[in-house]
C-alpha cells in the first residue's frame, strides 16, 4: 500500500486513518489501471480469441456501461448498508471477474467477466469519496488525502499503458488482469482491519426500488448509446432512438425523485451550487482530455510508429509531471489560494495541452514537439484534486456516497461523450483529407488536430463554468462526531 506514504502526515491523524487511505487510493488504481491496460493489449486479445472488429469494441463499452451505469446507485446503497461493505464487495467481485478475464478462452466469457468487472469497479469506487470524506474532516488533511486519491485517477490511465505495454509484450495479455489478484487480495485484507465499520441509515432511509431501476436502466442505455455512436453516426434512428429513451428514463428518475417519500438522490443535493458547477466541470474536463490520453497515444502509434511499451515510455513524463504536482503541491496551493484558484489555474495549463496539440506536426520530435505537452499535463495534477474537494464540499455526511457516486458517474459520462464526439469527429475529418488525396500519416494528423481543437474549446468552457458558478468562500466540513463512521482509535475489524 506504497499510497499511505505519500498521504497526510498529521500527528492529528490515527495511522488507521492513513492505511484506510492507502487501501482507497490502492482499490482506485486498480479500477483506474484496469480501463488503460486492456486498450494497449487488444490487437492481442483479437488475435487470441479472434474477435471480429465489431466484437472486439465490448471488451472496452461491456466494462463502460457496467461501470457508469451503476455508479449513482452503488453510492446511494454505500450511504443506505454500509459503505466499507459495499466496499468489500465490490474489490471482491472485481478481483473474481479479473480471474474469470484471465482464463477466458472464448469472447462471450470475457465480455461477460469485464461486465462484471464493471459491477465491482462500480461498488467499490462508488463509495471510496464518501469514505474518504467522513475519514478527514480538517480541510487541510482533507485537501492532501483527495490530493493522493485524485493522483490515481489522473496518472493511473498513464502507468497502465505503460504496464499494460510491458506485460503484452513481455509475458502475455492474460496477466493484465492476472496482476489485479495479488492487489484485490491486498487490498481486502488490509480493508477488513482499517476502514471503518458503518452501518449506514438503513434501506428505510432511501430503499427506492423503482427509481433505482429507472436511473440504472437510464444510464446503461445512454452509456451505451454514446459509445455506438462512431458506429452509426449521430442521426441515426439507432442512436436517435435509443437516446430518446435514455433521456426519457432519466426524466422519468428525475420526477420520481421529487415525488417519492424515501427517494434514491434527495435532489436537494443538487442544489449546492459547489456540487452542480463542480460535476459540470468534470463532465467538460474528463470529456476533453480523453484527446489527450487516448488520441494522443493513437497519434503515437498510428502516425509516428511507436510500438505499445514505448508510447506507453513516451506517456510517462505526463503521469510523473500529474503526480508530482498532486502529491506534492496541491494540497497546499488549495489552503494557500483556494480550490478555485487552483482550479482555475490548472485548468489553463490543460488549454495549453490541447493548444499545443493542435499544431503537432506529422513528422513530430519527441524532445521539442512532445515533451512540453506531457510536462503542462500537470495541470492535471492541480485540477482534480481542487474539483474533487469542491465536488464534495456540499454534500451531508449521510449523502457522502451519493456525492460520491454523482462525482464518479459525470466522470464516467465525459468520458464516454469524449470517446464518442472527438474520435467521430477524428474519424471523419481524416476520411475527408484521404478522399482529397492526403497521405495517410497526414490525414490522421488533420482528424487529431480537429479532435484537439475542440478539446480545447471544452476545456475553455470549463474554466468559465467554473469562474462563474464555483465562486464564493470554501464551506468548512463540519466536525465529524467521534462515532463508528470516524472512529478516534484504529478499527481492527469489520
């Protein structure tokens, strides 16, 4: 659990809590490793199982719509039986299925076993900010524990290509998940003894059935419905159809919400404008940078040659740069100036990410052309943590999960929105340069601009959403009473 030494150092703060932390951040990566590492090795998996192109899209959207579509509901049950029981559960389904992955020999199985590696990454990182938050109640410790937890999430997609590169190449695509056994068993061990034991409200307090199915089904088809875009185009009656109805059962939620007597997200919680702006941030953010981590790898291989453990090298310097700056100095540039300055400021580093991408050259030098790009990824490394504590800030310690849940489920939805607008708009501007008689290196290069460009675009909305809405002082976290959600004395057991 190498996180913990990374994480607050306080005299104030139990070593129980700094474990607790580490097996969070661990259970995080984890998740975060898994969604990277099989990108890098699915020429593999095709040529293994002999996937049809079509078929192979589901090893990554069966995980996707999965993941997303269940994570508003994970949280809500985490506040409702328990958060480190949801917790438990849901590294212990995720490790099984990365057994059930491993030893696939057909592609139902493992389209089957990354769906339910989708469940358990939906349980377990549902409720790691709720558990987080009732943790560390000092802003200024809590400030550095978001920091570590943020820094898996922002350079955990880097070092799994890397991994996922290294491991393809050197042993076999079986161990990409064969490598979360160790970790998962790790992780469940050191979890029984450290997380705090909570009961939660009870499924009195919000057991809504009907809602939960119109939010789960709602989302899993919007999910889905995104992801098929590049497929059939965004007027097709497919993604016409289907999107209606996604929208459709979310409104529906929605109304349910308002009306029922124990709802499944009280939508006061959208109300606290740290809450709203914040999850509006992410949507926008996440959803322009996935032009920067995934169509920049693409760039990479596709134009410059590189093979699956050099782009993956060749990525790294952004991972360190994220982490560095997460680890390192966020927490405290958050108490010095405020999340949203932080904020802000590092939300101008990524515009210049995305600006200094859309004028890569086809013929691109690593040192002049690349390099400056994966070091202003930093400002990654200042954004997240500070979104991530605004995200939080409004949300009572009985909806910790919910805040949680929302938080991860408008990542997961910027991140299927970015996979399905800027690779469809990559994909047809670099037909529109083959049909004009561009080479293929170059036509390639001209859809990636496009992509970066509006990238771009997203991340200046964001940072004005973001200078508008998140404005005013940081609401201090109120004082946790010394209960069994915050235990002052290591917890030792379930």
């Amino acid at each position: 659990m190498s996180a913990t030494a990374s994480g607050p150092t306080s005299p104030h703060v139990p070593p129980s809590h700094r474990l607790a932390l580490g097996v969070i951040a661990t259970g995080m990566l984890m998740v975060v490793l898994d969604g990277s590492i099989v990108t890098v090795a699915t020429p593999a998996i095709q040529s293994d199982l002999r996937f049809s192109p079509a078929g192979l899209s589901w090893v990554v959207n069966a995980y996707l719509i999965a993941f997303g579509g269940l994570l508003l509901l994970a949280g809500r049950i985490g506040d409702l039986l328990g958060r480190k029981r949801v917790f438990l559960v849901g590294t212990a389904v995720f490790t099984a299925a990365s057994i059930l992955a491993a030893v696939a020999t057909s592609p139902a199985v493992l389209i089957a076993a990354r769906f339910l590696q989708g469940v358990g990454s939906a349980l377990a990182s549902a409720v790691s900010l709720g558990i987080l938050v009732t943790l560390f109640t000092e802003p200024a410790e809590r400030s550095k524990a978001i920091a570590v937890f943020s820094f898996t999430g922002a350079a955990g997609a880097s070092i799994g290509q890397v991994l996922g590169g290294l491991l393809t190449d050197a042993l076999s695509w079986h161990w990409i998940f064969l490598i979360n056994l160790p970790i998962g068993l790790a992780t469940l061990a050191v979890a029984l003894r450290v997380l705090p034991a909570d009961r939660g409200s009870g499924l009195a307090a919000g057991a809504d059935v009907i809602g939960a199915l119109l939010v789960t089904a709602g989302l899993m088809v919007g999910i889905y419905t995104i992801v098929k875009v590049a497929e059939y185009g965004w007027t097709a009656g497919h993604t016409l159809g289907l999107g209606t109805v996604s929208i459709l059962l979310l409104a529906l939620f929605l109304i349910r919400q308002a009306t029922a007597r124990t709802p499944l997200m009280p939508l006061r919680i959208l109300r606290s404008r740290r809450v709203a702006g914040a999850n509006l941030v992410q949507v926008l953010m996440v959803a322009a940078l996935f032009s920067f981590q995934i169509l920049v790898a693409l760039y990479l291989r596709n134009v410059l040659g590189y093979g699956a453990t050099k782009t993956g090298l060749a990525m790294l310097p952004a991972a360190l740069a994220i982490g560095a700056v997460s680890l390192g100095v966020s927490a405290r540039l958050s108490a010095r100036f405020g999340e949203r300055a932080v904020l802000l400021t590092g939300l101008a580093l990524l515009a210049g990410v995305l600006g200094l991408l859309v004028r890569v050259p086809v013929h691109a030098r690593y040192l002049p052309d690349l390099l400056p790009v994966m070091l202003l990824a930093a400002g990654f490394g200042l954004a997240l943590p500070a979104l991530t504590s605004l995200g939080m800030s409004g949300a009572k310690e009985d909806e910790a999960g919910l805040a949680s849940g929302l938080f991860n489920t408008t990542q997961q939805i910027g991140m299927a929105l970015g996979v399905a607008v800027l690779s469809t708009l990559a994909a047809a501007r670099t037909d529109t340069l083959l049909a004009r008689g561009k080479g293929r290196a170059e036509a390639l290069t001209g859809g990636y601009h496009l992509a970066f460009a509006v990238g771009a675009g997203l991340i200046v909305t964001a940072f004005a959403v973001a200078f508008t809405v998140l404005r005013g002082p940081a609401r201090k976290p109120p004082a946790m009473p010394r209960n069994a959600n915050t235990p002052a004395t290591p917890v030792t057991t379930a």
